[in-house]
C-alpha cells in the first residue's frame, strides 16, 4: 500500500507530515499517533511504518505492537489507543459520509454514488478524513482532482 497523493508532495520526501497511507494504517490498528511523536521517529522508522502492510487483523496487531514500541522508546508510554471500527465509512463503497458530501458541496461538486464506489478505500478515507470540521482541509479540492470528480 506504499501509495502517496499527489497532494501530500509537499512533504513525502521527508516525510515531515504524517501521510494518509499512515493515517489509514493507524485507524485500521487503533493507535492515536500524535504528529510530536511522529517527529520523534528516524527517517528510517517512518519510512518502515509506511511500508509494513496493516490489512489483515494479525497485520494491524503487528503494526501496532511495532508503532506502540517505538512510541515507548522516545516517551516513556504508549500512544492512546482507539476504538477500531467494525465498519468503517471508508470500506463502505456505497454511501457517501454526510461531512465528505457537505465539504464537496462548498466546491460545487456532487460526488455521485457511482463516482464514490469507484474510488479506492484510501481514497474514501482521505476525503472522509480531510472534509472533517477539525481538520485544516486545504488538500481537500486537490484531492477531489487527482480523484477525478472534479
């Protein structure tokens, strides 16, 4: 799943942000990692957490016993951990969230059910995560371009 945006350019090179392939893998295991702690990491320890594979349930544990220790080592305690959702809005290929709709809406975009099943589950989840009130959403109109619905 080794998958950047187009709109997280601005800092993958040195992985300066959290990217949403991370982002994604950190929901899927439950873990709540602050970005004070991802700048604690190496360049090496945050390329590792971009590259070891989360899908599966004995995957997401592995991700989580390797990023809860890795937070240990440079705070003396784990990250929190988060309630992992058994049916997340983003594997869901059939309704779009109200918020992603809402945001899209302030663009001029309908996005289309057709158009939402057609998007990856990565997809889904960085809109859905880049429309939420709390989140600075400058990437959300360049995201809804390289996603084409626009």
């Amino acid at each position: 799943m080794s998958k950047f945006f187009d709109f997280e350019a601005d800092f993958v090179d040195s992985l300066r942000c959290i990217p949403m392939q991370v982002r994604y893998k950190l929901d899927t295991c439950g873990v709540k990692l602050k970005l004070n702690h991802w700048h604690q990491f190496s360049e090496e320890e945050r390329r590792t957490l971009v590259e070891i594979p989360c899908q599966t349930e004995s995957e997401a544990r592995g991700y989580r016993e390797y990023l809860q220790n890795l937070v240990t080592r440079y705070t003396g305690s784990e990250a929190k951990e988060l309630a992992i959702a058994e049916h997340p809005p983003w594997l869901d290929g059939e309704t779009v969230p109200t918020d992603t709709q809402i945001k899209a809406q302030e663009f001029g975009v309908a996005i289309a059910p057709q158009q939402w099943a057609n998007l990856t589950p990565l997809q889904r989840f960085a809109l859905i995560k880049l429309s939420r009130p709390s989140h600075e959403n400058k990437n959300f109109y360049p995201a809804l371009k390289e996603f084409h619905l626009i």
